[in-house]
C-alpha cells in the first residue's frame, strides 16, 4: 500500500482538501459581526452562532471516521466536500437568524474532515515517516486562518452572501481532485460499529489524552473562531483587521503542531506537555488582566497560539504510544473532544460578557482547566522519555 508517489499525492490533497473543509467549516466566525448587525444579535446568540458548526463537526469525528474506515476514505472524503455545498447555500440564502443557525448546524460536518484526512495518510505512509507526514497533514488547520484572511474582504466587495456562494466552485474542484487523483484505501476485514469504537473509553488514559485535547485543540478552536469577535468588541477593530490578527494566531499555531510532535519524539510527550499547560496558565492569566492594553493582548494571544499548537502535536504523539492497537478508535475519540473544546469557550465567553459585562471569567476558567491538566500530567507522563503507561483501566 505504501506507494511513494501515491503516498505524496495523497498528503498534499488531504492536506488541502482538509484546509479547504476547515475554512468551510470557520466561516462564520470572521463575519459574525455582520450578522450581529443585520438581525441585531446579543453576544450570546452571536457566540451560539459560530460555536454550533464546531458542535457538530466534533461529534461526527467517530462515525465519520467508522463510514471511513468501512467504505473507504477517498469516497468518504469526496462525499463529506460535496455535502458542504448544501449548508454552504442555505446559509447564503438565509434572511433570519433561525435560518443562519439550522445552516451553520450542518456547516460542521466540514469539521469532521480531519478524522477522514489523519487516517487516510496514515494508512498510505510508512510507519517509519508516519511522525513527518502526520505533522504536515496539520497544516491543513490552516484552513481556520483562510477564512479569516480571505471572507471578510470577499463579504466587503462582492456581499455577505457570496463570502459562502464563493467556496462552493473551489469545494468541487477539490471533491474532483480527490475523486480522480487519489486511490482507494482497502477496507480492512474489522467491521468496525460505533459501540465498538467508543468501547476505548474503557481505558483511563483515553480520557486523559480526551481532556489534554480538550483544552489544547480546543483552545486552538475557540479563539480561532471566537477572537475576531473578541479583538472587534474590545478595540473597536474592523472585521478585516481582526480577521487577519485571528488568523496569525491560527498560522502560528498551525506551524507549531509539527514541533510538539518532535519535540515528543526528543524529550517526551509529558514534558512537552509539562511546558505547554504552564505556557496556557500564563497566557489565559495575562490576558484575563491585560486585556485593556491590545499589545498586552496580542502578546499573549501569540504565547498561547504556540504552546497551544505544540501541544497538540505532542498529545498525539501519546495516543499510539499509549494505545498501539487501537490508535485509529483513541484518535477519533480525542478528536472529537478537542472539537467540543472549542465548542463550549464561545458561547460561555459571549454569555459571561452579557452577564458581567467583561470576558475575564471565562478566560480565568481556562487557567485553571490548564492547572488540573498540569497536575494530571506531571503524575503520569511526565517521567522519562518512553511513556511505559499503556492502556491504563480505569
């Protein structure tokens, strides 16, 4: 199966083919503003909005990954592009918010690409490779940062509605690219049903990795899409001027992935993490008192965009040591946990906010969601470099 130049084909799609489906799926986060306008919006129903696509783009993560695995990535990936085309429409045509929040519910399936593109350049690499190609799959988290570069300025010129009309021709010609240029992954002789899959959960360490992710791709999630909101409302910044800053805390983060997952290989995934939960607690901390100052802002919006990044790369580095024969089902579980972490900050950022009037709450929540993580780590990976604690029950 691991055909090098079919191998090479099938990482630069799915890396991009993955990068596309993330701008799908973070598309309404740089425009919410708008929205917010035009149908008058508190900052709770505006952070419902652009959290509820991340909801269901995590939870389909595990069957999403079970119709892979059984059907073959190629199909399932070409129909998963294809699908978008539908809520990508309905959310150009709607005229009410009810109707913007059904849409934006089935923009989410978009997020589930990553349990699709991991899998389908892990079966077509070299398990020698494996570490590299992974890392450069990651990339295609760079989708989150696309939209928020390219939709504002589309919505400016040519209207909101063809922010989203705009993405469907380049959804197509992927869905062709992958269609016709990729071979399909052989199904494996394991029927694999959803009981099955979530029958990992039995094992401590699942929930562990589920938690570690859960605050790393989920704080990487949650201020990709939520900081263009956040940076327009404290400092009065214009949708394309937030859009581009959010979208350097995503690049940044992006880039970093690969690092964690080598510097786990270096020194160990639990000193890694070590680092990086420290590194969260500092940032959430600071901007939970500097958030006044955009430069202290910025400041620590960069620090948390790169531990954040690192650490996502070094959780999944424990995932096969940990779970060597169930790494498929751990890495779809985790995933989906990671998407619920960004599922969640927004709407209690914008609720907190209408509350209190200030976001400082919601971000000490997340420091101190980081100091649990930190403990939990230091007792059980952060000892040597080889992590010795496999399939640990509960």
């Amino acid at each position: 199966m691991h055909d090098e130049k079919a191998s090479r084909r099938i990482l630069i799609l799915s890396t991009f083919g993955m990068a596309l489906a993330f701008t799908v799926w973070a598309s309404l986060s740089p425009l919410a503003n708008q929205f917010q306008t035009l149908y008058d919006l508190t900052a709770t129903q505006k952070s419902v909005l652009v959290a509820v696509p991340v909801l269901l783009g995590s939870i389909m993560r595990v069957p999403i990954g079970i119709l892979a695995d059984r059907f073959g990535r190629r199909k399932v990936f070409t129909l998963l592009l294809l699908f978008t085309i539908i809520p990508l429409i309905g959310v150009g045509l709607s005229s009410s918010y009810g109707s913007l929040l059904f849409w934006a519910f089935f923009l989410g399936v978009a997020g589930a690409s990553f349990a699709v593109s991991i899998t389908f350049v892990s079966k077509w690499t070299p398990s020698d490779k494996q570490g590299t190609a992974l890392g450069i799959n990651g990339l295609g988290n760079f989708g989150t940062a696309l939209a928020g570069f390219t939709l504002p300025s589309i919505a400016i010129y040519f209207g909101l509605q063809w922010a989203f009309f705009g993405l469907i021709i380049p959804v197509i010609v992927m869905a062709a690219l992958i269609w016709f240029w990729t071979p399909e992954t052989p199904k494996s002789g394991e029927k694999k049903t959803m009981l099955g899959a979530l029958s990992v959960l039995r094992f401590k360490n699942s929930w562990v990795l589920s938690l570690f992710y859960f605050v790393t791709f989920g704080a990487f999630v949650a201020f990709g899409i939520y900081l263009p909101i956040l940076l327009m409302d404290l400092y009065a910044l214009s949708a394309v001027d937030a859009g581009m800053r959010a979208a350097g805390f995503v690049v940044i983060a992006t880039i970093a992935r690969p690092l964690g997952g080598y510097l786990g290989d270096k020194v160990g995934a639990g000193k890694v993490l070590t680092f990086v939960f420290s590194g969260i607690v500092l940032g959430a901390l600071v901007i939970s008192f500097g958030m006044a100052s955009i430069i202290v802002m910025t400041i620590a919006c960069l620090v948390v965009a790169a531990v954040t990044g690192i650490g996502n790369g070094a959780v999944f580095k424990l995932v096969p040591d940990l779970f060597p024969k169930a790494t498929g089902a751990v890495t779809g579980i985790v995933g989906a946990a990671g998407g619920l972490g960004g599922f969640f900050p927004p709407i209690l950022l914008g609720s907190i906010k209408d509350v209190t009037g200030t976001y400082m709450i919601g971000f000490l929540g997340l420091a101190l969601l980081s100091v649990v993580c930190f403990i939990i780590n230091k007792r059980q990976f952060d000892h040597s470099k080889r992590t010795t604690f496999v399939e640990a029950r509960l």
